[in-house]
C-alpha cells in the first residue's frame, strides 16, 4: 500500500544496470548467460522510466553450463591463471580486465592469447566472463568461481604447502611469550594469513622464535639459520617489515652482535667514565660479567640509539649517574642480564622506549625481569600531551592497541595506550631531546 507521499512525488530518475536471471544461451547450448541493461528507477518509488521501445542490452555475462575437464596448461597459462589469482585477491563481484589485458600485453602476452585461456577457464567453470555488446564484443571483467583452481594450476602444490607452513608455524608459536612473538600468533591466526606465501609464514614464525630466544644475529646468519639460505631473507623483508616492523628492532640486524654501554658504573675493575661516551662489547662479554659496581642512579636502558649517544654525553639530565644500556628495540639476552645484575645489586632500572605500542612492550619487557618496579621515563600520558612533535597513529596500530588494552587492561603503561588511542598519534624519543649545540 503506497503512502500518500509516494502517490503525489514526483519520480527523479537515475540511470542504473539492471541484471537480467541466468538462462541458457540461444547461440552456444553449453553456456550461460545473463544480460544487463541501463534502465532509469525512480530513486523514490522505483518505478521505471517508461520507454517506446525495448532497451538493449549492454553487457553479457557468460558461464559453463556443464564444466568441462581442467586444462592442461603450459607456462603462458601459468602466468595468466596466477595473474588472475591476483587480480581477484581480496575482491568481490567483477573484477575489470583492462588494466589486467596491458600488464599481460607489457609482459609479452598478447591480449588475444590471454583471452584464449579465459575462455580455457570458462569452460572448466573457474570464472565467468562479461563482454560489451558492441561490435566487435569487448571482454571487460571477469568474476572469479573457483580461485583454488586457479592457484594449482598456477603454482602446483602451493595450497597443500601453504596449510603446512600455517599448522606447523602457529604449533611453534603457541608456548611463546614474547610480545613480538605474541603479535605474529595473532597475526598467523587471523583471515589475513590466508593470503600470505608459504616463504612468508616460515619467516614469520622464525621471527617470532628468534625474539623468544632474545638472541642477536646479523641478517644474513639469520636468514641462513632460520630460512635455508643466506638471501632468503631479502626476498621477503620488505614484506615482513611491514607487517612486524623494522627487524633490526628485534635484533635482526646487518652487523654482528654488539651491546652498547655508557654513563657511570664498574666492570670488572674497568671504570666506564675512561671510555666515555660509551663503549661496545659483545654479546658473550655482557653475558659473563658477574657482577657490577653500579652507581647511585642504577641502570638506565634506552631503546634509540641517538637518544643513547644524548644521554652518554650527559644531554638528558635524568641518565646522569647512571650504567646506561642500548636496548637496540627489543631488549634481548646481554639486556636481560644487566637488569638481573641490577636486580641482584639493588640498583634501580629506568627504561626509556618511544611512545608507541612497541615503546611501551619494550619497557614492559625489560621491567619483567626486576622483581621490583622500574620507572618508566617520558612514557606517561602527560608526557604525550606535552610532545611538541608527534606522529599520526595508523589504523593497524589503533588495533594493536586496542587488542592489548583487550588483554593486559591493567597492565603498566595501560594509560598511556589510552592516552595514544584517544590522541590518534605518537611520540618518538627524539621528540624530548634538547636541541644540540655543537
């Protein structure tokens, strides 16, 4: 029953592509097809624009009525069942083909082969195709119905090895405690690792026990020991990178392991101040010191290096009198145990990280290994508001925030997370030097 507004309006057209149902082709038995038209409807009532003759169609789609055997195909068909699995990732409905024709034609295949093979697909039922109702008949997008299909025969065997590498990768991360590991299990849990490469998910989850274990490691020995091969690694790092951060924050780094220390304290007679601003030692050497002399102010761990070298040279007025340590991002085995040392000393543990999620892991880590509780310097909501330089929060890390605040709710630093939600930004260390004057 119409309301007596829609009887008396006035009907204001828009033009709109009307789909007609699914029958079989009058021209080719084996096919089906449906057409679309360009019809005005009422944005109101949705009646349609009366009109003296019939309205022609516009486009075709076409699909297998009965699919037929799979195709065997040679490498051209390789290439343009895989460049059709990623013209489709992540798309629904109709996916336009043009663009998709010249990359092919730019790669050296012509747009009357890869057309061919369309029409090989259609009828094993992996796709349908829509054609223009011009002369000559244009192919202007295809829908994808059997992606699976498509990435066979694109890649062979790629599906069954993709499944293992995700079972096998989410098996070794389920014991790990390690925030970086943490974030890589929810990662590898969620619909996105679905459209991940197998190569991708081993090196996720090498990254992820390579945190765990807090080991430092140049690149090349990582991607040797984890991935099979020295320059495995720099196939996927640009990837990995974007999805985990920068690597040389969880000790993945071009050279060799080094910790680098300054400020005030004793090792094994040697007076830190004698090497000021700081000094680096290995890994092994930070891991067989038994004890240290340190001085009033405890230990002082610094994620950045440039605010390091500030506050060696005595520019951050809170590390004076203080062992301070580099964390180099995530603190890993050399850090640890110069916070047990202070720890077993009685010495007092400052951190200092950026105002990020990761800042406030990393500072939460490194605290976890005191049984008392550190301080956090420059990490606290009012420490943000008063930043005179800060960074636009992304979406993917307003998520991350919010998962944690999810999970850890009370956790130290909970509200300076909050305060980071509620800002839509953050806050590098950098941001709190005083400017040089050298």
């Amino acid at each position: 029953m119409k309301t007596d507004e829609e009887l008396q309006h006035v009907c204001r057209y828009a033009e709109r592509v009307v789909w007609s149902g699914w029958g079989r082709s009058s021209s080719m038995p084996e096919r089906l097809e449906r057409l679309a038209r360009r019809i005005p409807l009422c944005d109101i009532c949705g009646r349609e624009r009366p009109a003296r003759r019939p309205r022609l169609p516009v486009l075709r789609e076409v699909r297998a009525a009965a699919p037929e055997a799979p195709p065997l195909a040679d490498l051209t068909g390789r290439r343009i069942a895989q460049a059709l699995v990623r013209l489709g990732r992540g798309r629904e409905g109709l996916l336009p083909v043009r663009g998709f024709l010249s990359a092919l034609a730019h790669g050296g295949i012509p747009a009357s082969l890869a057309e061919q093979w369309i029409e090989t697909f259609l009828r094993a039922g992996w796709l349908t195709a829509v054609w223009s109702t011009g002369s000559p008949p244009l192919l202007t997008a295809v829908t994808l119905r059997q992606t699976p299909a498509l990435r066979e025969l694109a890649k062979p065997g790629e599906d069954v090895r993709h499944r293992s590498a995700l079972q096998e990768a989410r098996a070794r991360l389920a014991p790990l405690v390690h925030p970086k590991a943490v974030e890589i299990a929810a990662l590898l849990e969620s619909p996105e690792a679905a459209g991940l490469p197998s190569m991708l998910i081993q090196a996720l989850a090498a990254v992820a026990v390579h945190a765990e274990a807090g080991d430092v490691l140049a690149e090349r020995v990582f991607s040797t020991r984890h991935l099979g091969g020295s320059k495995e690694l720099a196939r996927v790092q640009g990837r990995l990178e974007r999805l985990v951060g920068p690597l040389a924050e969880i000790g993945i780094r071009e050279g060799v392991s080094v910790t680098l220390l300054g400020g005030e304290g004793l090792l094994r007679g040697l007076d830190l101040r004698a090497f000021a601003p700081f000094v680096g030692l290995a890994r092994e050497a930070v891991e067989r010191l038994e004890e240290i002399a340190f001085p009033e102010g405890g230990l002082f761990v610094v994620e950045n290096l440039t605010v390091f070298e500030a506050c060696c040279r005595g520019e951050v007025a809170a590390a004076r009198g203080s062992l301070i340590a580099w964390s180099g991002g995530y603190p890993g085995r050399a850090i640890r145990h110069l916070v047990e040392l202070a720890g077993a000393a009685g010495a007092p543990l400052t951190v200092w990280a950026d105002l990020d999620l990761d800042g406030v892991r990393i500072a939460r880590l490194t605290n976890s290994w005191l049984s008392s509780r550190a301080a956090f310097f420059r990490m606290s909501p009012g420490d943000l508001e008063a930043a005179l330089c800060r960074q636009p929060l992304s979406p993917h890390s307003a998520a991350a925030i919010r998962r944690d605040l999810e999970e850890r709710p009370e956790a130290p630093l909970a509200d300076t997370l909050r305060a980071l939600l509620a800002s839509g930004s953050w806050v590098e260390q950098e941001a709190f030097l005083a400017p040089r004057r050298d």
